[in-house]
C-alpha cells in the first residue's frame, strides 16, 4: 500500500531512498518477498504519481517478479454515493485493499510501502499463504512490541488481544508506549502507567488474507459510507474490517509471531534513523550493498 498522502511527513516518503544502493524501504520488502517465495507485487498508489513510480521501480523489478498497479481513487466503489468537497485524504486502507480486487485471485499478504518488515516476517507469511490460509482462516504478523519501540520518544501501537489458541481476539489501540526502567509501559492518562508483558505482539499491518476478504471488505466500505460520508476525516481502516470479521464469526485470524525488527517513517526526523538502520544490516550482511545488481 502505497497511496498515503504522507501528511506528517511531508513530502512522498514512499520513494524516498534510505539505502546505500538507492534503495526505498519498498524494495528491500519486496526483495524479501521474492527471496522468500512471492510471485507477484501489486502496488496500490494514487494516479497522480504512476508514472514517477513506475519509472523507479519497472527497471528493477524487470524479470524479477510479476508487477501490477491499481489505483487508490476516492470515486472507486461509492456506488451512489459523492464524494464530498471537505474530503481531501484516501478513504483508508481497507478501502486501499479494495481497489485491488480485480487484481488478485489468490491468497495473499497486504503491507505498508513504508515500513520496514525484515526477512522472516515474508518467510513466515509465504508459509501460511500456501498451507493453511483458507476462506475461514486468515492471519497476522505479530511482532514483539519490544522490537517496534523508538529510541526518541513515546510510540503508538496497535497491541494483539489473543487467545489461547493463538488466535486474534482484537487490536487495542495504545497511544503512549515507551520504555522506562528498563520495562516496557503505556500512559493511559496523566500519571496512570500500564505495564506490558515483554512477549505481547504488536501489528504492524502485515496481514494474510484469501481473496474472500473482498466481498467482506466491499459490503463493510458501503456501511462505513453510510455511518460516514460527511466525516472528512473518517478512515476504513484493516483492523476495524478485521475486527468486524472476527465478530462476524465468518472465522478466524492467527497471530503469527515474528523476531524480526520492524522500523518505518512517520516523521522526517525518522529518516537518519531508518538510514542508519538498513546501513548496520547491510554491514552484518544480511543485505547486499545494492539489492537490485
């Protein structure tokens, strides 16, 4: 997903290059996915910058793996409804998700264009995808929180509720977390600290789905625009159509958990910190100096 209109970041951070060859965050993902087994990328982006986009990455990803484009446009399954004038930003990334139904037909993993998932995760969703991901059953990375804290301040995480079975019950939106003391707590409020269990899982919004989640997703979006249409700032968000779908009782989610270490941009001043980041790992040589020669 690749459609955001990085707002707080300010400037198309998307096909911003971090790594020593040039490399977005993008490509080492899908360097992952393909040494890991993925045949086909489809990238959700926004019209306006497809030609720029296609021009990064057509000469790399060339013979490499199979590439499609749709487009994330706000007119895309409204059916009936307008789009009204206040409404400046993407209807979210369920609605992102959904614009890429006519493109795939088969099980498959949705990320973010931003983010970096490392190497297991991709191994581990390719193993799911292909034995065990079924119309009932759908999945999600889990990380450790531990592995997806800031060393500049507080972070927000969407924290997996889950069962006994290791499967997802829900995702409680934590707002403050940070390390202190050398323990792991979120700032409910002024002065009212939570602990966090050191082995609690983290989304980061890597998620395994079968193509029925279209159908699911489609019917879900006309609600959402009913409720609301006249909210500028309304989103169809993953875990809110997750959440719905456990609720349904339509099945059932596996939290798969990774060690891998997650980091992304949200801010600019995440920038030297992502470089820095891709710089160790291409040092310990896990990446090659230029993923693409």
């Amino acid at each position: 997903m690749a459609a955001g209109m990085a707002s707080r970041y300010g400037s198309m951070k998307q096909i911003q290059q971090f790594g020593p060859g040039g490399e977005t965050i993008m490509d080492y993902s899908i360097y992952d996915a393909i040494k890991a087994g993925f045949q086909k990328v489809v990238f959700i982006i926004r019209k306006d910058f497809a030609e720029d986009f296609k021009a990064i990455f057509e000469p790399k990803l060339k013979g490499r793996i199979e590439t499609n484009y749709v487009y994330q446009e706000m007119n895309k399954y409204l059916e009936g409804y307008s789009i009204p004038a206040e409404r400046k930003k993407p209807w979210g990334t369920s609605h992102a998700i959904l614009c890429a139904k006519e493109a795939v037909s088969e099980p498959f993993a949705v990320i973010n264009a931003d983010d970096f998932y490392g190497a297991d995760s991709f191994i581990k969703a390719v193993g799911f995808l292909q034995n065990e991901c079924k119309p009932d059953v759908y999945a999600i990375i889990g990380y450790q929180l531990a592995n997806t804290l800031s060393e500049h301040g507080t972070v927000s995480r969407g924290v997996c509720e889950v069962d006994a079975k290791g499967n997802l019950i829900g995702i409680k939106e934590r707002l403050k977390i940070s390390r202190q003391n050398g323990v792991m707590i979120d700032q409910e409020a002024e002065n009212i600290n939570v602990q966090l269990a050191e082995d609690v899982k983290a989304s980061m919004n890597f998620w395994c789905f079968h193509p029925s989640v279209f159908d699911f997703i489609e019917k879900g979006f006309q609600q959402f625009l009913k409720e609301n249409i006249d909210n500028p700032k309304a989103e169809y968000l993953i875990p809110f159509t997750a959440d719905q779908w456990i609720k349904s009782g339509k099945g059932v989610i596996k939290v798969i958990p990774t060690l891998s270490k997650w980091f992304g941009v949200t801010y600019k001043e995440d920038a030297p910190v992502v470089q820095r980041s891709l710089n160790e790992l291409v040092q310990q040589k896990e990446y090659p100096d230029n993923l693409w020669l």
